[in-house]
C-alpha cells in the first residue's frame, strides 16, 4: 500500500510539531545560557543576542561548580556499580530459579516512590553518623537504582539458551565462570541499558540528596539552588548550570543510543 505526498507531508509536519514542542524548552535553555540578565527578561531577543560565556565562567569561578560535578560523578558511578555487582547475579538468580516471589517484591520496590525510604534512611544515617557522607549518599541511590538494573536484566537471563550453559558445564566450566565469561558479554546492551538509566536517575535526583547530603557532598541538582535569591534570580547562571546538569547525560545517551534502543527491546520482547 503506497502512502499519499499529502499524508507524508502531514505525517512530517506532525512530528516536526511534536519534536519543536519537546526541544523547545531545552532550546530556551541553551539560548538563555548565552545571554545576559537583560537579554533573557526581554522577549523580543528570544533569538537575537549576543552569545557570552560569562555565565559559564561565573558558574565554575563564583560558584565553585568543579566540586559539585565531581560529587554528582563519584556518587552516581559509585552507585551505579556497586549496583551492578549486586543486581547482575541476583537477576541470573532469579531469572534462572523461577523466583517469582521475589520478582514481585522487586517490582514493588521499583514502583513504590523515593519518598517513602526517607525518613528511615534519615533516621537510621542521623543515628550512625553517614549524614553528609558518599557512602550514606552513594547506598540510598544504590538502592534505588538496583531494582532498575534487575527488572531489566530479567528478561535477558531467563532468554539465554539452558543448553549453552549445560554444555559448558559439562566441559567442566563453573556456573560462576560461565555467568562471567558467556551470559554477561551476550547481555551487554541490557546491562549498558540498565546502568545508563540508574546513573541518569542517580545524576539528576534531587530528594535523597537535598535531605541526605551536606554542603561536602551537595551534588548538582542541590546547588542549582545557589542562583535562587530572595530578592533576584540569576536567571543566565541558572540555565548555564541547568545546562550543565543535562549536557553529560545527553552526550551519554546519544553516544550509547544504539545499546539502550536494543535493549529496551529487547527486554521488552523477552520479558
């Protein structure tokens, strides 16, 4: 069946509508980053300015942001690892072992909101002194990102052929050794996809640490609330460091684009 030129033409004038609404505010964002305080409260230089960096310099000169992205990193990779080296084998375990009770829990653990582990982190790290601290910080986004990099890799494992695995052990191959050396390279577009998400979910949460952190190891969402003044805002330093903040991940997303695409469809598929 041959589509119209007409309906093509709606069908790209639909999805030019669609993908201008979505960038546009990001397209602000940048725009607004290279402006001056005048430039951005003045609507009719929306797109003629002057581009300058002094926002940028500002944000790493008077606002110290080498520290925070350094923090956002270390917590986020951190979290994101230790994570893996949990979530890996307990996935192959569950996968493998029908633990379906357990697959629930984990489920639910996935749904339920960030919120509701607050107060007992709060309590229990005020109790053993982990308040602003990277280990306190680093395991409350662990267990947050943990049931990601699980529900994800489920499916993966439960796909993976049993008679591979059986032939390898009977040529005298460890079930540890094979998980290693066979399932973990065949399932790397989950696992990249699956890391991807919690470091993101990491990299731009601002609850755990806005309650969890301190002014050592405040990350980036906490310090954008620099800029914020009681009686003015620096609006052209607040898109530079919201620019920041979504300029990694981006470049993270895009550069492994083709992982998280197969990935996620893969897992969908199996699962």
């Amino acid at each position: 069946m041959r589509i119209s030129w007409t309906k093509r033409a709606g069908f790209a004038s639909l999805n030019a509508l669609v993908l201008l609404g979505l960038m546009f505010p990001l397209l602000w964002m940048m725009t607004a980053s290279l402006k001056s305080q005048i430039q951005i409260l003045n609507p009719d230089n929306l797109f003629r300015f002057t581009p300058t960096f002094k926002n940028y310099v500002s944000v790493f000169q008077d606002y110290d942001y080498t520290k925070y992205i350094a923090n956002s990193f270390v917590v986020g990779a951190a979290s994101t690892l230790f994570a893996l080296a949990l979530g890996l084998p307990a996935a192959y375990a569950i996968a493998k072992f029908k633990m379906q009770v357990t697959s629930i829990t984990i489920l639910v653990a996935k749904i339920l909101p960030g919120i509701s582990y607050l107060v007992p982190w709060y309590v229990l790290y005020n109790k053993i002194g982990l308040i602003d601290s990277f280990p306190g910080l680093i395991m409350s986004h662990m267990v947050i990102g943990l049931p990601f990099i699980m529900w994800i890799m489920i499916p993966f494992f439960e796909s993976f052929p049993r008679e591979v695995e059986e032939s390898s052990w009977i040529d005298g191959s460890s079930k540890i050794r094979t998980f290693y050396q066979m399932v973990l390279p065949v399932s790397l577009p989950g696992i990249i996809t699956s890391s991807l998400l919690a470091f993101i979910f990491s990299w731009n949460n601002f609850m755990f640490s806005f309650i969890l952190a301190g002014e050592r190891t405040k990350t980036l969402p906490i310090a954008i609330y620099n800029f914020l003044g009681g009686a003015s805002m620096d609006w052209g330093g607040l898109m530079a460091a919201a620019c920041i903040i979504t300029i990694p991940v981006i470049v993270i997303a895009m550069l492994a684009q083709k992982y998280v695409v197969s990935g996620l469809s893969a897992g969908a598929v199996k699962g």
